[in-house]
C-alpha cells in the first residue's frame, strides 16, 4: 500500500480504497471491460472520498497517492485465483478468438 508525507491521508486511504470498491462496482465492471471513462470515475470518486475524509483539498502528491493506491487496488480486482484474469481486455479476447478460430 502507498504512503505519503500525510500522516492523516496514510491512515484513511485503505478504508477510502475499500469504500469506493465496494460502491462503484458498475465503474469496476467497466473499467475491467476497458470502458473509456471508467479509470476517471473510479480515481475522481477516490479523490472526493480522500477530500471528504480529511475535510480539504489534496495537496498534488497526496492526489497522486489516492491514484496510485486505487490503481494497485484495481490491479488486483483484475486477477483472480492463480492469477487468472477476472475479464478479458479486448487484445486478449481478440487474441484468444485468432487461436480459437485459427485465423
């Protein structure tokens, strides 16, 4: 998990993560789909979290922390057990259909 030079954004940014990934499942869906816009719904929505949670502006690096943990964190939504993909982005699934079909 990220730190930053916050002691106070340290301390709330797993819970502010976890919050916006237990709310924002349809933006998770499409973010896993490579949706255009999904990646900006789930950051913005993580940086009002982190505003509300310490009740003013981020500073640029702490802003960049709350990006980065939500990145890791949706890394993560991304493999399953073993590493397996939840979904398929579509130069997998692209690729996938040429094996299948052997064109």
């Amino acid at each position: 998990m990220w730190t930053t030079q916050s002691a106070e954004l340290d301390r709330h940014l797993p819970s502010i993560v976890a919050s916006v990934l237990a709310e924002r499942r349809q933006d998770i869906d499409a973010w896993l789909a490579n949706r255009p816009g999904a990646w900006g719904a789930l950051a913005g929505q993580a940086v009002l979290s982190a505003r509300r949670a310490l009740s003013r502006p981020l500073t640029d690096a702490e802003r960049r922390a709350v990006w980065a943990a939500m990145w890791e964190a949706l890394a993560g939504c991304r493999q399953g057990e073993g590493g397996e993909p939840l979904a398929k982005g579509p130069i997998e699934s692209r690729s996938d259909e040429l094996i299948e079909t052997g064109n």
